[in-house]
C-alpha cells in the first residue's frame, strides 16, 4: 500500500513545561519519547493537561521551559504550519459545501502538489477511508462516523509525519466510537504515522494504544503499555484509575533469606513477585492487587491457609452473572474486593482469608 510511504518521526518531549499567564501550571516539567510509528494516547481525568500537552506538541502553544523534538529536529520554536503535522479534532472542522473528494484534496492543494498526484492521492486516500463510493458527496450528508473517517483522511492526505488527535470521537455513540476506533488503528497501523492520540475513555486507550502517557495535574504519572500500567502502576492514581484496586499500605520491605522480598504490613508479610528489587527513592509505598487476582479461602485450621492469609468478614455478596463482586472487611475495617468468576464465594457474615499469588502483586508510591 503506497500510503505506508509516510516517514514516521518520534516526539521527545524534554523537560516540558508551562505556566499560563493566570499563573496556572497547564503542565510540571515532564520527559517523554513516543517512537516512530507508534499509537500514544494521552490518558487522564478532565482537566489533567492532556490537550494542553497535544497543544504544546502542535506548537498551537509555546512552553515555558523545555524543548519539544520531532525526530532530531527541535521544533520549540517552529511554527504550526512548518511542524507537518495532521489534526483530527472532536468537530469534524470539514468545509461543508465541498464534496468528500474536494475535502481531502484541499491540503494537498494549500501544498501545492499536481494535478496528477492530486488525484491519485485522493484516490488513495478515498480507498484508505473504505469511502471511495462517497467521493462526490456533499460532506453534511454523511453521518458522524463517516465525516471522522473524512476528517482522518483529510489529515494525512499530505503525508505528516504526525497525526494528532484530540478526542475525535467524542461526538460519536459507543457504536460508532468502536467502528471509528478500529478504522483509525488500522490506518495507523498501514500508514506507519505516529499518533499521538486524547481520550478520557481508559477502554479506548486500551484497544488503540501501543503505549499511554497516564495524566493527572498536568504531569505525566506513567508512560507504558497498557498491560505494564495495569499489572505494574508506579502509583497510587494510576492503579485506582485503571480500575478496581486493593491498596495494602507498606510498613516496611524486607529481604528474606532466598533474596526475595516482602513487604511487612500490619496485616502481616505479604512476599512481593519473584525477582522484584527494592525500587529508588526513599518514599512510602502501598501494595496493589486487583480483585479478579484475589481469592476468598475458608478452612478450619489457619495453618492450612496459603500466605498472605489475610483474615476478613465477607460484608456482601453481589451476583452479577459471569461474576461476584465481594466485599470483605479485614479487622481494623479497612475494606477490600474479591472478584470471582470461577468459584462460588462464602456467604456473607462468615469469616474468610484473603489469598493471592506473589506474583499478582504490584508496588507502587503511596
Ligand atoms: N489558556 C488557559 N489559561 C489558563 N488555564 C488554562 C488555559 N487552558 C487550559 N487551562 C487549564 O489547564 C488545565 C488543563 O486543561 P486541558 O484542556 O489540557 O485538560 P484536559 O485534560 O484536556 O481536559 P478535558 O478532558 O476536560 O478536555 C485545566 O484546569 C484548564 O482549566
């Protein structure tokens, strides 16, 4: 496919930041390196930083310190129109009374190409958006997940070296989004663009992306994949924003004799994953184990429980099919979750210990 010719640059972000002239910091000093070819969604609450990064990136706004690099070349100071970069936003910002073709011929036109290559890239590009029978349509007679498709197309029309996307489907329903969101991908994927990628819909993230930058207060918690970020969260926020979490706090992280750790807790020690080091800095630290990793045990000699073992009343039960949702209270009143699909949970009022696999736990700052 000879839209694949597109030359995939990286975005290093280098000590990024910026405080507008209200004094509000939009964005703490942060790094990040998105590679070449690469889908990065930029994920976080409302009000966390994640346009104003995508803006920064764009050049739509200046930092105030820190440098922005598209593949060796340092943009900081590079204007919008010389960054080549493509934007898809939430409204379509498609000309109305053009025709679906003139619409994607319309950059290549501000760019000067030929007649000739005008017209054999709109084809191309018609072809890449599965919309070749709607070329000589009026764009408001396509619905919404067609003009997003349009809006797409007409970004990477002149082949950027980036895409950038600011929650293009918001506008959309469910149905759609997933539609949309798979065609996106699969352009990505065929043209080997970097995108880099709003979203506040952490499933979204999930299926589009090779790799998310986690945001909360204008700075970057976390930048990993979406199995590192939900299996290995650094943090307390990224862990409870990914989904259910068990938060155990660390009293204190120990060596046992065979070298692995444990973590000393005041529900007693907890053995941290095989090959799992003492991580940097001086800070306090808190257990994380999803509920689905989570087991409810009863027997009736404690020494037959598997480690950690962690005694709890079972407070409530809710059935919801495929699954049940507990919650259990430990004797200092601290309330957990199990999760169970496979077996069927104690009763409620009856006392239980709280098991899981060393392996099934993650440390993250508190
Ligand atoms: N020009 C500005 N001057 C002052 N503060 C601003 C300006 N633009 C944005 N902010 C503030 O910066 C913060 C981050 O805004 P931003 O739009 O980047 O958040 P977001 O994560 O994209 O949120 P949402 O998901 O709601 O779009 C917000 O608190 C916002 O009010």
């Amino acid at each position: 496919m000879s839209s694949g010719d597109i030359q995939s640059n990286g975005i290093a972000i280098q000590g990024l930041g910026l405080t507008f002239p209200n004094g509000w910091v939009g964005l703490k000093p942060s790094d990040l390196h998105i590679a070449g070819g690469s889908f990065c969604t930029l994920l976080g609450p409302s009000g966390s930083g994640k346009t104003t990064l995508l803006r920064t990136i764009a050049g739509l706004i200046t930092p105030t310190s820190g440098r922005v690099f598209i593949g060796t070349r340092d943009v900081t100071r590079v204007s919008v129109q010389e960054r080549n970069i493509g934007f898809v936003f939430q409204s379509y910002a498609l000309f109305p009374t053009m025709s679906v073709a003139e619409n994607i011929e319309y950059p290549l036109r501000v760019h000067k190409w030929s007649a000739t290559d005008r017209t054999a890239r709109v084809k191309e590009i018609l072809d890449l958006i599965e919309l070749p029978a709607f070329a000589g349509r009026a764009v408001g007679e396509l619905s919404g997940g067609q003009q997003q498709r349009v809006a797409i197309g007409r970004a990477i029309a002149y082949r950027p070296s980036l895409l950038l996307l600011d929650e293009p489907m918001g506008a959309l329903d469910r149905r759609l989004r997933q539609q949309l969101g798979a065609d996106l991908r699969d352009i990505q994927q065929r043209t080997g663009i970097t995108a880099v990628y709003v979203t506040h819909d952490q499933e979204e993230a999930f299926i589009l992306s090779d790799r998310i930058a986690i945001m909360n207060h204008g700075e970057i918690l976390q930048y990993a994949t979406p199995d590192e970020l939900y299996f290995h969260p650094t943090s307390r926020f990224v862990a409870e924003f990914l989904g259910e979490a068990n938060l155990i706090d660390v009293v204190e992280l120990r060596s046992c004799e065979k070298g692995a750790l444990v973590a000393i807790t005041s529900y007693g020690a907890v053995p941290l994953p095989a090959g799992m080091t003492v991580p940097g800095g001086s800070g306090e630290r808190v257990l994380i184990v999803r509920p689905e990793d989570v087991e409810l045990v009863t027997a009736p000699d404690r020494s037959d429980i598997p480690t950690p073992g962690i005694p709890v009343t079972i407070d409530n039960v809710r059935f919801l099919g495929s699954r049940s949702l507990v919650t259990v209270s430990t004797a200092d009143g601290k309330r957990l979750r199990v999760e169970c699909s496979k077996w069927r949970p104690p009763n409620a009022d009856t006392t239980a210990y709280l098991t899981w696999q060393p392996s099934a736990v993650a440390l993250a700052d508190r």
